[in-house]
C-alpha cells in the first residue's frame, strides 16, 4: 500500500506526466516479487523523481558488482554490525572511490536505496550524516547535497559508522516492529488455514445469526429498558418513603448517641464498664427523661417529634452461645422503685439496669453482643421506628457500638 500522495501530481507540473512515472513504478514492483516499494516517495523537482524512478529501472555495473559481496547481504537483512573489517574494505573496494580503498558517499547512498537493500530515508539521511561527521565535515551554509556526496570515505570511517549506537537503535526498531509484524502474518495464515477445514452446518449458522439478532435487539431496546428502571426506582422510592425514613433515622441515632463530646457512644464506648455508664447517664435519660402531658396522658418524648411506645428492651449474646433478654420497667426492682416513687420511669430503669449489672453479670467479659432497644412513634411523619444500640466485643477486646 502506498501513501494517498504518492498519486497526487505536483502543483504546477503535468499530471498526466507524474502518473506515467507513478505507474512505470508499481508495474515493475508488480514483476519483480522481491522489489519492495519505497517508504515514502519525495516531493523533489523534476530531476529529483527522475533520479528515483532510476533506481527502480536500472543498476549500473558498479553498483550490481556490490551487490553480490556479502556484506550488501547483510546490509539487507539488517545484520552488518556482524561484518568483519575484511568485508567492508570489499565493498568499499568494490564501489571505487577517487583514491584506494575508499568510496563516495553518493555511491554508499545509492547501494542502500536499491530495491535489494532497500533503506529508507531516514536510515539513508543517518548514516550520510554519521559518515560525514566521521570525516570531521561540518554543514556550511549553501552547501548542496552534490557536493556533499563527493565527500568520500575509507573502510575504517564505514565501519565505525555501521557500528554507531545510533544508526544500529533505529534498526532495532525496525527489525522489531518487522519480526511483530512476520509473526502477525503467520498467524493469520495459520488462521485461514485452519479455517478452510472447518465445516459450519446451516443449523449452527443459523444459531449464531439469531444470536447476533437478539444481542443487537437488546442494545436497541436498552434506552427503553434504562427509562423504565429509572421510573421503577422513582415510584419505589416515592412509595416507600426511603427519604422520610432515612431523615428518620438521622434524628433518632443523633438523639440516642448524646450530646456531650465526652458521654457519645459512638465516641466513648470501648467496654462493658463503659457501655453501662452510657445507659446509665445517656441512654436512658434520652428515652425517660423528657415527660410530655397531652389530654390527661403521660409521654415521653424521644428526638424532639417521637414518642416511646412500651418498654425499654436490653439483651446480650455471649460467646458461648447463651443469651438473655429483660423489660428495664418490669423488672422487681423497677416495680419496687414505682412502688416507692410513683410515675419515676426514668429512675426506675436506672435501678433495674443497676439491678443487672450487681446480680446479674450483665457486664461479664464473656458476653459478645449487647443491645439497647425501644419503639417510637412520629405523628407527623405516620412512621413507627425501632432504635436500637448495639455493641460488639470481640475475642480481641475490641467494642465497636453501633446504632440502627
């Protein structure tokens, strides 16, 4: 394949004219399997595309005496760094230079841009300019590219040349990217091999072409599909009161978990020692402790709009497996401490949880789990919610309270 420019005429030049030369080209590519096409074709003058054109037409005598030493052997095949000094000083006799044993650069330039070799621009530009700093030449302003190729060079400048760390990175490259792309080749080949031998019935086919169908229906249909999802989960929304709720839940954790930075459970709680003073001085003052009168009836507000619906519920969970579960207002204590203080709830679930931890070992180092539990209700918002305060200690000694 050939850049789109390589059949495009030059402005101001005859067309007709480029095309010819153009053509003349690829048909002599066409014949010759082993001629490759050039990398690029350069926009010169006249002169300059005639030169080119040359090169693919004809090889003078010199050039062809070159090409069957084997160091133009491996100059094609990208292995010249393991020519001996022997090598280059054939070739370098072989393209006869002014003086003995020396060549022109114009003539080095010609051997790699034949279609045997076939260097492209870049590598031919390289090693031109590493051949003319070898020689200690320096660009003059005006100087043209005839005149630098006069310049010639001994067997011992070329070597070292062939030899530069430059010159043999850019070909690296390039015999990488050449290798990727021979293994690519074999590998389709070795595909569209195996493919010749495989029978596909019309059944299979068939199978696969609906398949094909019903995938590229469901891309279509997937807008639709996304529309309905997005109004399911509104109605849900909307239906199940997820954002009342969730606001529900913020004010009573914020209620439950205290004011003071110093009695917060999710902030103070690391064992059972301190998870009692938390019910003790926090807890239960937040569930009993402010006292609402509403037509002859006593409440207890709970989060400013809920009110306690029952009792407070405490249970545990020990590592062995036993659990236990007490009502803090119908304990015997908390009966008992009605009996001497009438409508006291608050202090009377303080006596019963005081009761727990003296006679009970509700604050044993073999419980697990512990839980603070109650049920409220909100008038305004028509929902019933129940707190609970749980805290985990791990076999490690670890407490991690948690608030639902």
């Amino acid at each position: 394949s050939f850049p789109r420019r390589f059949f495009r005429g030059r402005r101001g030049g005859s067309s007709t004219t480029t095309m010819a030369a153009q053509i003349v080209v690829l048909d002599r590519i066409d014949n010759h399997k082993n001629l490759k096409p050039p990398a690029m074709l350069p926009h010169g003058s006249a002169k300059s595309r005639r030169s080119r054109r040359q090169t693919f037409t004809k090889v003078d005598p010199v050039l062809s005496q070159a090409l069957e030493l084997p160091m133009a052997a491996k100059l094609a095949n990208l292995s010249f760094t393991q020519a001996s000094k022997q090598e280059v000083m054939d070739l370098v006799q072989a393209l006869d230079g002014e003086t003995e044993d020396t060549a022109y650069i114009h003539r080095l330039r010609d051997l790699v841009s034949t279609a045997s070799i076939h260097w492209t621009g870049c590598e031919q530009e390289c090693l031109v300019r590493l051949l003319k700093a070898s020689l200690g030449h320096t660009e003059e302003a005006g100087e043209t590219t005839e005149e630098t190729d006069q310049l010639a060079v001994n067997a011992d400048h070329l070597f070292d040349v062939l030899h530069n760390q430059e010159l043999t990175k850019m070909f690296n490259m390039r015999s990488s990217e050449f290798r990727k792309s021979c293994e690519r080749k074999q590998l389709e080949a070795a595909k569209a091999e195996a493919l010749k031998n495989v029978h596909i019935s019309r059944d299979h086919f068939a199978n696969i072409i609906n398949c094909e169908v019903a995938r590229n229906d469901a891309f279509m249909t997937m807008p639709i599909s996304l529309i309905f999802i997005v109004l399911l989960m509104t109605i849900v929304v909307d239906h199940m009161l997820v954002f009342e709720r969730q606001r529900t839940e913020k004010a009573l954790e914020n209620w439950i978990n205290g004011r003071e930075l110093d009695s917060q459970a999710d902030l103070n709680i690391d064992d059972m020692d301190t998870f009692w003073e938390w019910v003790d001085g926090v807890a239960i003052p937040s569930v009993l402790g402010v006292k609402k009168e509403l037509n002859g009836i006593t409440q207890y507000g709970v989060g400013s709009r809920h009110v306690l619906i029952g009792d407070v519920r405490m249970s545990y969970t020990m590592f062995n497996g036993d659990s236990d579960m007490q009502w803090l207002l119908h304990t015997d204590t908390a009966k008992a401490s009605l009996t001497a203080k009438p409508q006291d709830y608050q202090q009377a679930a303080k006596d019963s949880a005081k009761h727990l931890v003296d006679h009970k070992a509700w604050d044993s180092m073999w419980i697990e789990r512990i839980y603070f539990s109650f049920i409220t209700y909100d008038e305004y918002a028509e929902a019933y919610a129940c707190t609970e305060v749980w805290v985990k200690v791990d076999r490690y000694g670890q407490a991690v309270p948690i608030m639902n």
